[in-house]
C-alpha cells in the first residue's frame, strides 16, 4: 500500500515532476494526479499500483508501510544508500 503523502514525498526526493513519473511507470498524467490528490491510501487498480511501486522502486525509493522499523515508526519514504550516492554523483 502507498498513501498519497507518500508518493507526493517519493516523488519530491527524485526531483521528478509529475508528467516525468507517469512517463516513468507507464501511467497516464491524470492517472497520476488522481492518485496524489487521494485522501490517505491511493485507490487503484493492481496493474497500475504495480506499475507505480515499481517506478518509485526502480528510480531507488524505498516505501516504508506502516509498522516497519523507522525513527518514528510512522509511514514515509527514503532513498536507499546506493540512490543517494548516485544523485550526488549526478548518475540517473
């Protein structure tokens, strides 16, 4: 499950604009602003949480669901280590 926050957040920390994340996991633009603009827990069919999550994933950003071990043992996101050295890098 990814909430809405969080794909607003996920999509902030890899600079990409909305119309960048939907040519990315293959969505449509207003599919992709119709998630963003959910309240709490995106809605949707599988193929297309899929292909979002998979994106998100891909680009190096790692969901955290509720529950998983994090500072503050809420919802969130973060890059992984090996995302972070490449964007200081300035590798895609």
């Amino acid at each position: 499950m990814i909430t809405a926050a969080q794909l607003r957040a996920a999509r902030a920390l890899l600079g990409l604009d909305q119309r960048a994340l939907a040519g990315l996991s293959g969505l449509s633009l207003p599919t992709i602003q119709r998630m963003e603009a959910s309240d709490g827990v995106i809605r949707g069919n599988v193929d297309s949480l899929m292909k979002l999550v998979g994106a998100l994933d891909a680009a190096g950003v790692e969901l955290i669901a509720e529950g998983t071990a994090s500072e503050s043992g809420g919802r969130g996101v973060r890059l992984r280590a090996t995302a972070r050295r490449a964007a200081a890098e300035g590798q895609p």
